[in-house]
C-alpha cells in the first residue's frame, strides 16, 4: 500500500494523558499536514510542514499540541493533558509541492 | 479556521438525478479544490480548477469556477447511490489548504 498511513486507526485515552499519533506520507511527498475533524464538520487545519520544516501553525494548535518530522518522513502529532473537547478525528494529509491532498483514514481519538 | 463555505449543508436525491453543491470563500486563491469523504474514511481528491479557469469537466463531474464572487460550483450528473458521500471544497491560498463545512449528500436508489 502506497497511500498515506496513520496509526493507530482508533485511540480512546483518559483525561489528561497524553497521546501520540503517526503519519506515514507518500514517500515522494515533501508536503504533510496535520488536520482536525469533528462530526459534521470539515477538516480545521492544525499546520503543516515542507519536508521537516513546520511552516505554519494554527491558533487552533494550543501549546499542548506539537508536531514533528524529524527526517522529513513521517509525522508525529502529540497532544498533552488531553481534554475531552480534544475528541475528534485527526487526519493527516501529503502532497507533492502544491498537487491535490492524499488524506489517510484518520487518528479518531476518543478522551473519556 | 474555516475558509470555504458549502451550500446547501445537505442534499437528497433520486438515483439519475443531478446534484449541485456551491462554496463560497473568502479570500484570493490560486486554486480551488473539491474532495469526497465517505464516512469514517479520509478526504478523496476529485478535481482543481485554477483561478483562471471558470469551467473544468472529470467524467460525470463539472465544476465552475467565479473568482469575482469567490464562488464555486459541483455538478454530479447522473447521480449514483454510490455517490452519497460529504463533499467538500478546499481553498489553496500559497500557505495551506482549508476546508468549509461540507455538504452532505445523499443519493436514494
């Protein structure tokens, strides 16, 4: 499979642990975004990254949220002191410089 | 936040009927995109229009693009029940691409 994939498919935590979420882009993408998506509603954009350089953030993204791509690869998106507003499904997204978006199935996180 | 605005929020038809989804948005654009999500899946691209072209076709598909009204526009003949999906457009302003709300559509058989 050659598509964008993100572990795991499903994570339920308790209120304030802390999470952490993979992506692995199409491998000849240089681009990677991290979005947010709650029922019912389209994705928000968290930020995104030019091989490992994150360009732009959102205030969406509190300090409790940071994001990685150390090599330029894949992604981690980890969030502190989960909340249950942080419920939702996290989607990831590569490109290859500004061609169309390749979204994976999504992180849905669940914090009880 | 969000830049594209969908209309209407949800849509039901008939099998063999048309669908039209619009979105409006906010700011200038180099192009505009519009994804298919079928539940609990992530985003599928369908087409771009650039910002100088107003009219692009992909199969059943058209889509039309009014940059002095920041508009736009799909158009699924046809329809499928395997249409039934949310879709969405997207804006690609040089820093990101963002999402409106979505329409909802559903195609009965």
């Amino acid at each position: 499979d050659t598509g964008v994939s993100q572990n795991p498919r499903h994570k339920i935590t308790k209120r304030g642990q802390n999470v952490t979420f993979r992506c692995d882009p199409i491998s000849e993408h240089n681009r990677l975004y991290w979005y947010r998506q709650t029922l019912g509603q389209g994705p928000e954009f968290l930020t995104y990254f030019q091989n490992e350089a994150q360009l732009e953030k959102s205030r969406l993204l509190s300090d409790r949220f940071s994001a990685e791509r150390p090599k330029g690869s894949f992604s981690t998106l980890e969030i502190q002191r989960t909340e249950q507003g942080d419920s939702a499904m996290y989607l990831c997204a590569s490109s290859l410089n500004k061609s169309p978006l390749h979204f994976g199935n999504g992180t849905r996180l669940t914090v009880t | 936040s969000q830049q594209g605005e969908e209309d209407p929020q949800a849509l039901s038809i008939q099998e063999g009927e048309n669908a039209t989804m619009n979105c409006s948005y906010k700011t200038s654009i180099n192009n505009l995109q519009w994804y298919r999500q079928n539940s609990g899946r992530g985003l599928v691209h369908l087409i771009l229009i650039r910002s100088n072209e107003r009219e692009k076709h992909s199969g059943r598909l058209r889509v039309t693009l009014d940059t002095s009204k920041k508009s736009s526009s799909l158009l699924i003949t046809a329809s499928r029940a395997a249409d039934t999906a949310s879709y969405f457009c997207a804006t690609d302003n040089n820093n990101d691409m963002r999402f409106g709300a979505g329409t909802r559509l559903t195609v009965k058989p």
